[in-house]
C-alpha cells in the first residue's frame, strides 16, 4: 500500500533489528524518562508541542495524522484489556485494524500491531531506522530526539498510515493531557476505563485531578464514553466532556441487559465486562458512523432487541441491530496475556496478572481465590515498578497465605535483545534490588530474595522435583508489575502463544 508521501519506500541500511533494539534503549526506557519528569517537574503543556516537533520532522503532518480514523483510551485499570477487546470485535467484522499499547511483555513489537498481530522484525527494523535516521539529521543539538516512548508512537502513525488501516486504536502511556498519543486532533471514539490514584507526583494527588488529565484526550465531535465513575470523577468528565465540545458522553454498564447473551457465551469476572461493556459500545459506534457511509454486510446470526432473527446478508443499522455471536467470539478469541492469566506448565500452573494498584490487587486476589486449588502449595512472585505503595498491596496479599513468597528485580537474568532492564544504569538495577529487600522484609518469614526472574525460577523448579507430587502441584502468582509479567513470560512463554514447555 501506499504511504500517501509521508515516508520514502525503505531502503537497506544494513541494520538489523537487534541493533534497533539498542538504539531505542539509548533513547530512555520509559521507567528513566518518568524520573526524570518527576525530578525535574517538566509537566507542562511544552511536552505535547514536542511531540508535534517530531512528528512533523518525520513527515508526518497534522493534517496527514488526521486522515486515521481513531478511537483513543485513557484511564488507570483496564484501559488495555478495553483496547484489545475494541480491536478484536472490529477487526471480527472485517475490518483492517492497528493497535498502539503499552507497556510491552516480552517483545517492543508488541506495541505497534496490524490486524492483532505485532508487526515482524523486519518490519520494526525498516521502519525504525527510516524514522531514526530521518530525525537524527534534522537535530538542531546533540540531545535533540524524542523519547523511547514519543518514538514509538510516531513509529506507530507511520505504520498505521502506510497499512492505510480502517481504524487505529491508541492506549494512552501516563495520564492523558500531555500524553505522546495526544497529537491526535480528530478521534472518533474517545473512552475513560477506571480511575483510581496512580503516577500521583505527576498526575496529581486527587481523583479530580486524576479525572482531569484522563479527560484531556476528549476532543470536539467526538463520541466519549466511560464506566462508572466515582462521583467526583464523574463531575470532573462531564465538565470536560461539555467544554471540549464532545458529541456526548455514555456511562457504560456492565449490567447492561442487551449484553447479557455476550456474557453467557464467554466467560468473563466482572472487571472485564466491565471492560467488554466500555469496548463494545465503542466498536459499536465507530462501526455504526463507518457504515453510514458502507452499510456494513455480516453473515451472521441476527438479534434484535436480545431475540433471535435467522434472516441473513442484510444491510446492518448497528444503532438498532447487535450481532452477539460475533462479538461473543471477539472476546473469547481476544488474547491479552499477564491480564488474570492461567498459564499451565508441567512443574506449576502460572497465575499472572499485573496487578499494581490497591482496587486491582483486590480484584486480583478474588480471581485467584476462585481460580486456584485450596490443597496447592502456593508461591508468589512480587515487584513493583515507579512509585507505588507496595506496603499496602503486600499487606493485602498476605491474605492468601503462601508458602513462600519470591522478591526480585524485573530482570530475566539470562542474555536477551528485547529485556530493558539489562539496558538499565546501575543505579537503577540497585534501586530495584534495595526495593525487593525492604519486600522482604515486610514480607518476613518464608520470603525469598533473588537478582532476577531465572533465579527465582531454577529454585522453583528445584523444589518441585524434591516435593512435587500428582496432588500437590503448585501454584505461582505473579503479580505488582506487569514489568514482572513480561520477565517471567520471557522464560515461560517468550513468542506469548498462551501455552509453556517449561
């Protein structure tokens, strides 16, 4: 397809993508880059200009950026779950869709998907070092080149528009205001998952001011939606939702009656339909203002009003008209691993779910109470990323009273192109290690410390081939960083298939 200009075709430059890979660690992991915005207090409107700087540097226009047709998400639980479920119920119906997320589990590649897939190694290396080189000649100082994440998300505007892809989803880094995905003027669907305290020193200290920063991507003419929110929250969206001009703003519920049939048939907790309400609505309204221009033609079971109708090939009025059995196989085919997953191996059975804040710890703990056996041994597998309180979320996982709890940095500890943290300075990887021994020592009896993930799993594997037994078999959650998620998937499941031969 073509670029519409925005890039020349790539050329050979004789770089490959490991050598990629290095280079975009030079230009600050995300977890360095909010340290430093955090040290320096640079939260100011200057941080979205930047990015149209460099935006612009890479040929892109705005202009040219408002040609993809999106639906942006903000919020602190759920908002990837919420992306990949809108993606896959999209793309069910025929559409050529690209996914912008983060953070990544094992692979960068994972960022920037085409029709639910990550974009090859190759492709990655193309574009990156078109992008890199390009930028890299137009610096007016050393220095002057965007960070690891403003990168990425012009890498992905470049993708996205040379795939010509029917819809661009974008998950929101941190906040939402001043976020690098903010550029875009023009979105179709904006949607606010959950809010809860979170990047507090950069975001601020109340839900209200919470609420005002994920309410900076509502933009004129645009469809808003939300979940309940609490009340405070709730008046800070509406406020906004009215002084940015957007079309509306739906509160979302799960509890909806006409989405009752999709929950039957897949089975989701309560969080995620929540997330699946927020989703569907919004792939129901970017769906219903595309068809209003190509009445869309599904072969498929027809309901109306939650009753059957076997009548097939018609033109579809999505604002009247729901076909259930397509998004019910949406979800269910929807993968988004280290989310509430149950990874099966021969030795354990893997519970992961990257859990970082007191609500979602919470809902964690209720997920694997009535997931896992009462007669396993259990383990846990903890660490934190940023700021956060981990007192407070180890207190309450003490509730589930393991066995044995494992402390240790996000490293996998063995040689690997895509593991950021090997990239870390030093004093970083020390902060990380000084922070795992404060866990353990909260933690107290039966806690183990160790440098990386491999360590923690060789000292698993050990015990289970000395006590292990056909009715005992053990159960590991994995949770505090979705950092930690990726580590241990590095090992467990590096290609991310939902399945493990350790």
């Amino acid at each position: 397809m073509t670029h519409n200009g925005l890039l020349v075709r790539p050329i050979h430059t004789g770089r490959s993508y490991e050598e990629a890979i290095k280079v975009l660690y030079t230009l600050q992991s995300n977890a360095a880059d909010l340290q430093n915005v955090i040290k320096h207090n640079v939260n100011n409107p200057e941080k979205l200009k930047e990015t149209e700087k460099y935006l612009l540097r890479s040929g892109i226009t705005l202009e040219q950026l408002d040609s993809l047709s999106v639906i942006h998400v903000a919020g602190t639980k759920g908002k990837g779950t919420t992306c990949a479920f809108t993606e896959a119920i999209i793309r069910q119906y025929g559409f050529s869709t690209g996914f912008f997320s983060s953070p990544h589990l094992v692979s960068v590649r994972e960022r920037i998907r085409l029709n639910g897939e990550p974009i090859s190694q190759s492709h990655f290396a193309q574009f990156f070092w078109n992008l890199y080189r390009c930028l890299e000649q137009k610096r007016e100082y050393e220095s002057d080149m965007p960070t690891y994440f403003r990168f990425l998300t012009i890498l992905s505007f470049h993708v996205f528009l040379e795939a010509n892809v029917d819809v661009a989803i974008l998950e929101v880094g941190i906040g939402g205001e001043l976020d690098s995905t903010n550029v875009v003027r023009n979105p179709v669907c904006v949607g606010i998952t959950s809010l809860g305290l979170e990047h507090t020193l950069l975001l601020g200290n109340t839900l209200e001011q919470i609420a005002y920063q994920k309410s900076g991507i509502f933009k004129p003419h645009a469809a808003a939606f939300t979940v309940p929110q609490p009340e405070l929250a709730m008046r800070v969206l509406r406020k906004r939702a009215a002084e940015r001009r957007c079309r509306s703003l739906q509160v979302i519920l799960a509890t909806q009656h006409e989405w009752n049939d999709v929950f039957s048939l897949v089975k989701l907790n309560n969080v995620q339909q929540q997330n699946a309400s927020l989703s569907i609505s919004m792939a129901l309204e970017w769906m219903k203002l595309r068809c209003d221009k190509s009445p869309l033609i599904v072969n498929d079971t027809k309901y109306v009003n939650g009753f059957r109708d076997d009548h097939k090939n018609d033109k579809v009025d999505l604002s009247q008209t729901v076909y259930l059995n397509k998004i019910a196989a949406a979800l269910a085919s929807c993968k988004w691993p280290g989310r509430t997953q149950i990874l099966r191996t021969s030795i354990a059975d893997f519970f992961l779910d990257g859990a970082h804040t007191v609500e979602s710890i919470v809902n964690c703990i209720s997920w694997f109470k009535r997931s896992s056996q009462e007669t396993s041994i259990k383990f846990l597998i903890f660490n934190t990323s940023g700021n956060r309180n981990s007192v407070q979320l180890l207190k309450l996982l003490k509730s589930l009273d393991f066995d044995k709890a494992y402390f240790s940095p996000n490293c996998v500890g063995v040689p690997s192109t895509e593991d950021m943290n090997s990239n870390y300075a030093q004093d970083v990887m020390d902060e990380q290690r000084n922070k795992c021994e404060e866990h353990c020592e909260l933690w107290g009896e039966n806690s183990m410390l160790k440098n990386d993930v491999t360590e923690v799993l060789l000292d698993i594997k050990k015990y289970a081939s000395l006590k292990m037994t056909r009715n005992n078999k053990i159960e590991i959650l994995v949770t505090g960083s979705l950092h930690m998620i990726g580590a241990v998937l590095t090992i467990l499941d590096p290609n991310l298939t939902m399945t493990s031969d350790f």
